[in-house]
C-alpha cells in the first residue's frame, strides 16, 4: 500500500496515469505465516469504512465575470456541477451586489461516492466601486464554522455532522501579465486567514510561456510583500517529506489553466480543448497550460490535506476566537464579530 | 425541463444530503481519497486499547502474549491483593507500516476478595475517567484532537472461568453494569479444560444467561456486504472459547504455539482445537476500526450526553444553545481561574515558609559561627596569657640569671681586685 501512496504522488508531476486500486488479498493466505497478526488488516478495514460513507468537499470560486469560473469548475469534474450548469436563462445577468449561490451534487467514480459542493460567488468584483467586497464571503465562510460548531457542541449530537466548511477556495486572477490587482491583494490578504486559498491566472491561452512565467513571479513576489499565505501554507508543513513535495508546488503557484467541456479530435485522440483558428489548446497537455497540474494538486493528491487544514486548523482558530469573543470585551475596543467584520463598520454590501 | 432541473437542485439545495447525482464523462481522480485517507492514518499512527476483565489466574496477560505476538513484560500477580486495581501498559507495535498504540489494561485482583460487590466499581470508574479525559480535551478553547493520544477503551474482553456450568453472578452483575460503557466480548479461558460436549453446553448456557439477564455485548455489525457473512457466523460462536500459549511445540515439519500434556498437545491456531483464531480475526483483522467507531459514536456519545446533562445543560431553541456553551464555558473558566489563585496561593504559602525555614537555617547557622568565634577566641586568650606567663618566667629566669652574672662577674672581679692586691702586697712586702 506505501507503493501506491508514492505512486500517487509521482503523478503529479507529469506521469497522469491513472491508479489502478488493487484489490486486497483476503487474510487467507497471510494467516498461514507464522508470527503475523493482521495489525495491517486495519488500512482494509478503513478503506472499507471510508467508501461507505463517502465524501464531502466543498469548492468556492470567486473571480469577475467572465474568467471562466464555471467553465474550470465543469472541466475540473467532468460534469456540469457549475451553477451556470443548472440555472435557466433568465437569470444569467450581473447581480448588484454579491451573491453567494451553492450547488451540491453527488458524483460517483469506481465506488467512491462524493458529495460536491459548488460555491459560486457571483457579483465579485464587477461592480464599480468594489470596497470590501471580500466581506459578505468571508461572513459566508464563517457561518459555515458557525454552523459546524454549533452542531459540535450539542448534547445531542448526530453521529455523522455534515460538513458544510468551505474547504478551498480558487481566485481567479485576470491573465494582465502584470502584477497582481488592488482588489486581487486586498481580498486574498483577508480571507488566506480563514481558508485554503488557491490562486489560478485564468484564461492562460492568452499568455506566451515567457510572460506567464513572469507573470507568476510578479504575482509571488506581490504574495510575499503583503505576507499572503496560499495553500500549501509553508507554516502547515509536516515533515521533511511534506515540505520537499510542497516546495516543489509552492515553486509552480499560481498555476496558468485553462478550462473547456467541449472535445475535439486531435491526433485521432478526442481532448478537451479549445479550438482556434492557429491551433487547438489541450487543456490537459501540460506543455499548453497547467490545468493537470491544479487537478491533480486539488482532487488526486491533496484532497484529503485540504480537508484536514480546514478542519484542524481553520476551524479550531474560529472556534478559539468564538469561545472567547463573549468574555474578552475590553471597554472602548471595537469588538470584533466571529464573522470577521469590525464591529462599528456598516456593511456595504448585504447578502 | 429546466425548470424541472431547477426544481431539482433547489430541493438539493435544501435537502443538502440527498444532492442530485451527475454522470461523469471523463476521469476524474477523486476515487484515490480512500487512499489518501488512509496514508494520513499510516502516518499518523493507531490506537487501540484493550480492557482485560477476569479473575487472577485466567491467563489474560498470556492471551495477550498470544494475540500480538511479543512477550509483554509482567510478573503474574498474587492473590492477595485488598482491591481491585487497574494497571494499563502501553505498547508500540509495527507491522509493515502500520504502527500501532496498544494499550492492554488488567484488572488486577478481581474475583480474589472475600466481599466482591464493590470489584466493577472500580473498573467502571477507569472506564469513565478515560471518556472524561477526551472530553475535556474536546470542551478544551485550545484544543489538539488530533495529536491527543487516545485513552478509551474500545473492546472489553472479559474472561470466563472454564467451569463448565453457569456464569458466575460476579460475571453477570459485572457485565450488566459495563455494557452500556464498552464492547464486550464475551471469551472462555483456559478452555482446553473443558471437553467438546460440555463445550458446546456452556456456551449456550452462557448466551442464554446473557440473553436473560439483559447483557448487551458486542456484536460483530453486519451491514456491510464485504464481512457480513464472516460476521454474522462469528456472532453464533460467541463466547469464543480460547487457549493461549507462547510456548511453541513441533508438530510435524513445524513449529507451533501449543500447550502440551502428556495425553496430547493442544494447537492454538488449530481452530478444531480451540477459537483462538475465530477470537483473532474478529478483534483485529475485521473488526478493530468498527470497534474504534462503536466506541466514539456510542459509548462516548452516551457519557458526554450524561455528563453535560448532569452539568445541568438542555439543547432546547437554538436561542439559548450559545448560553449554555457560554455558561459552561463561564464555569469552566471561574473553575480554572479559581484552582489558579488557589494554587498561587499554595505555591506563596510554600514559598514563605521555605523562606522562613532557610532564614532559620541561616540564624542557627550565624549562631553557631557566633560561638565557634568566642571560643576560638577563648581559647586565644588562654593561649596568649599561657604564652605570657611564660615569657614573664623566662624574663624572671632571664633576669634571675643577669643578676647572677652581674654577681658572679662582680665577684669574680672582687677576687681579682683582691688577688692583684694580694700580689701588691707579697710585691709590697718583697720589697721590703
């Protein structure tokens, strides 16, 4: 089994075979070794256990219009899970403020079953004057910690507390080439405080490979002026092992992707892509853009990591901050609320 | 149709759990979280902890020799103990690459004393204070959950005597009072003492004493197709009748764990011989994560509803649910902020008197030095007058001896005088 984990790591890195699961031998034959427990029986057991449950993961993306939010989500799933997906028509207009809209589906692949969670945010950043435009999502995100905790402490609890944290968020950066924008810092400064945040430059087709890799150094660098934390947060790192894998991702962030569910024929082989008149970019070539790179790092390697750095770490510092809040109010200091927001400040923007 | 649609994921929406279900077209990945879940696991390490309940003499220490394979240090313990006492070891066991935290603990001295009513009373309180123990983790603002190493009991084996006949009422009442605590599974000891026939009579005695007496022990789940069978079957076989020995004995080409008489060798892993390995595939091979599970999701669930219902807290509207945490947490906090002051206050007190203590120390110290200096300087005098009075005799000799040099000299002086006046006067009287 410790093959496969590295398995599943070294595809990251180019090698996007697919992993094969191998079925367990039964203990039938390991029971005639003399001296052998079966302690090892218990990842089987776990396994078990964690197909019939199933999972849940909850993605948010925010970004301006027109970036290709839901065209990336669609592509990242293969299916319409995008809100745009399941809306009708009518209302595919730029709402006046933001509005935060989530859609769940349940996608099922070799007997994994798995509750997705789509948050979209539409509204972000299309308004003229976009101030705190970051606070009505991070409201949204602390109540979903909220929620939780409330769950968390009643006497009577469910057996299995249905998770509706946010556990990843993908900001859209606008392929500029440049540097990163005022509202581009001034909202990933505030919410990398409560959530994974993973910054993609959207619509990268519009980018030569030399002004994409200055582009992402112009954007690192801006992270590191303004002391922005992205996942995989270096402060989260494990071990050694951890932090090697994780350089090597931190060294590639943000990645350029590009998202597309129509297929064409290329080579006799049918990609995703999208087709112009001087050539068809594959979305999951990773010489044309890095789209494979985010799935894998999303969905095939570090699910499981995002999850766990939302709920043990996240989490716990709302939790912290809530518990306390009741009982520290030092007179004359606004206080501030779990969702985030300073006390006396009136919200611009209402849900 | 799109309204339909619509309609669809509106109700998804606001069912949450019943979301509606979207084909897939391509690859997606995803199905590699049970494996991603599972190598955070193996790096994290397990724990499993395992409660053995019997009379001294059972072999229970020696099962658990048999069960992980390793020699668990111990001496057997004597039959003289005033009470019953639990004592927990915990041990680090590899296996490929699982590690595995297992804590064995045994009661000690159960079933010895002449008065036996009080004997559970302490395995219950041992229970408990390790269903307190996460609980205060988990009510805790700054809390570790997932680096805390997990002390709960998660399979209570209990041991049966090999009578033959009944259970005995010490079992009966000690079981009652566990089973809403912990997963019980039921085992006779040292059963290569009973015969087949009497074998198969006893287990159904024991079950339907069980049965009768409103003993609920644990029973191996069966909703899962994968081990459903393997289950269900296992649960006809309890209580599970075991031998263990870390003796091994050749039988055939092999060597074997086996205990050896002179009418014939009892195999432990032969499963015609005794349930030993029936015992081994349900508690570790199928089971131990269901256990883990059971025991979170039940037993824990039931002490902490009792416990904070028992601190006086109702989940009534979702108005007054920020109160009760609110108030418990006021508590917990006036609680800790009293114990503080008071242990302050301790630490003041003791610090004042030590203080005090050394301070005296010190004075008899000073005193001491105080009289060690007179007497040095008693003594000092002493000397000094000696010294002087010797010298005044020596001074007095001295003089005593001038004197007598000055008379000796003066009389010598005198002689000669009157000797050459002599002369003079023979020279005087020649001349005449």
């Amino acid at each position: 089994r410790s093959q496969k984990a590295v398995s599943i790591i070294t595809s990251f890195y180019g090698n996007m075979a697919d992993v094969g699961k191998t079925p367990v031998a039964r203990n039938e034959k390991a029971s005639s070794e003399f001296g052998y427990v079966g302690i090892d029986a218990i990842l089987e057991q776990m396994r078990r256990k964690a197909m019939k449950q199933g999972f849940e993961f909850n993605i948010m993306v925010v970004g301006q219009s027109g970036l290709g939010k839901s065209t990336l989500t669609n592509t990242l799933f293969k299916s319409k899970v995008s809100r745009r997906s399941v809306m009708t028509t009518e209302e595919e207009r730029i709402p006046k403020t933001i509005e935060i809209k989530s859609i769940s589906h349940v996608i099922e692949e070799k007997g994994v079953r798995m509750k997705l969670t789509v948050i979209d945010t539409p509204g972000f950043g299309d308004q003229i004057n976009n101030e705190n435009c970051w606070q009505p999502i991070m409201k949204f995100i602390n109540a979903q910690y909220e929620q939780y905790l409330q769950e968390e402490i009643n006497i009577d609890r469910k057996k299995r507390i249905s998770d509706s944290r946010v556990h990843c968020c993908i900001y859209f950066i606008p392929p500029t080439g440049h540097c990163l924008r005022p509202i581009d810092i001034e909202f990933m400064r505030h919410l990398s405080k409560v959530v994974n945040i993973v910054p993609v430059i959207s619509k990268a087709d519009t980018l030569t490979l030399e002004e994409r890799d200055f582009f992402k150094q112009k954007i690192r660098e801006d992270l590191r002026a303004n002391e922005i934390d992205i996942y995989p947060q270096k402060e989260f790192d494990e071990d050694a092992e951890d932090r090697m894998i994780n350089e090597k991702i931190r060294a590639m962030i943000p990645f350029a992707v590009v998202g597309s569910d129509q297929e064409y024929q290329v080579n006799g082989k049918r990609l995703l892509g999208r087709k112009t008149r001087w050539g068809t970019v594959e979305v999951e070539n990773t010489t044309h853009c890095e789209f494979a790179y985010l799935r894998d790092l999303l969905i095939r390697t570090h699910m499981q990591n995002i999850k766990d750095i939302t709920s043990s770490i996240y989490y716990e510092m709302y939790r912290v901050r809530r518990l306390n809040e009741n009982n520290t109010k030092p007179n004359g200091q606004p206080a501030i609320h779990a969702n985030g927001v300073p006390e006396h400040e009136v919200l611009s923007h209402e849900m | 149709m799109q309204e339909r649609a619509m309609a669809a994921t509106e109700i998804a929406r606001q069912a949450g759990e019943g979301a509606r279900g979207v084909p897939l077209s391509g690859h997606v990945g995803f199905d590699s979280m049970p494996d991603q879940l599972v190598n955070k696991s193996v790096n994290h390490g397990f724990c499993f902890n395992i409660l053995c309940v019997g009379e001294t003499g059972l072999g229970k220490s020696t099962l658990m020799d048999t069960l992980f394979n390793t020699k668990f240090e111990g001496e057997p313990t004597q039959h003289n103990q005033p009470g019953v006492q639990l004592k927990s070891k915990t041990y680090e066991l590899q296996e490929s690459n699982v590690r595995l935290k297992l804590t064995v603990v045994n009661t000690v001295g159960f079933g010895d004393q002449i008065n036996k009513e009080d004997s559970y009373k302490s395995i219950v309180e041992f229970i408990d204070a390790q269903f307190e123990a996460y609980l205060q983790e988990e009510l805790k603002i700054k809390r570790t959950l997932h680096s805390y190493h997990d002390t709960r009991i998660h399979a209570c084996l209990y041991f049966i005597a090999p009578t033959g006949h009944s259970l005995k009422s010490l079992d009966l009442v000690t079981m009652k009072k566990l089973d809403s605590k912990v997963n019980i599974i039921p085992i006779i000891a040292k059963s290569d003492a009973i015969s087949k026939s009497e074998l198969a009579k006893f287990k159904i005695k024991i079950t339907s004493e069980l049965v009768s007496n409103g003993v609920q022990i644990y029973q191996f789940p069966t909703d899962d197709e994968t081990v459903a069978e393997i289950n269900s079957t296992m649960n006809g076989h309890l209580p599970f009748a075991v031998v263990g020995s870390t003796e091994e004995v050749k039988i055939g080409n092999k060597m074997v764990r086996a205990r050896q008489y002179p009418w014939g060798t009892v195999q432990v892993e032969n499963e015609n011989h005794c349930d030993f390995v029936k015992l081994r595939e349900m508690l570790i091979r199928v089971n131990m994560e269901d256990l883990r599970e059971q025991t979170h999701t039940r037993h824990y669930e039931l002490y902490r509803r009792c416990k904070l219902e028992e601190m006086g807290f109702k989940d009534t509207d979702p108005d007054s649910k920020p109160f009760s945490l609110q108030e418990t947490y006021e508590a917990k906090r006036n609680e800790f902020m009293g114990e503080l002051q008071k242990k302050e206050e301790e630490m003041r007190q003791m610090f004042v008197q030590r203080v005090k203590e050394k301070e005296a120390e010190l004075k008899e110290a000073e005193k001491e030095l105080h009289e060690k200096f007179d007497r040095l300087k008693k003594l000092h005098q002493d000397e000094k007058k000696k010294l002087e009075d010797k010298k005044k005799a020596l001074d007095d000799e001295l003089n005593g001896f001038k004197q007598k040099k000055t008379a000796a000299e003066l009389l010598q002086a005198q002689t000669l005088q009157a000797g050459s006046s002599a002369t003079l006067k023979k020279d005087k009287e020649r001349k005449n």
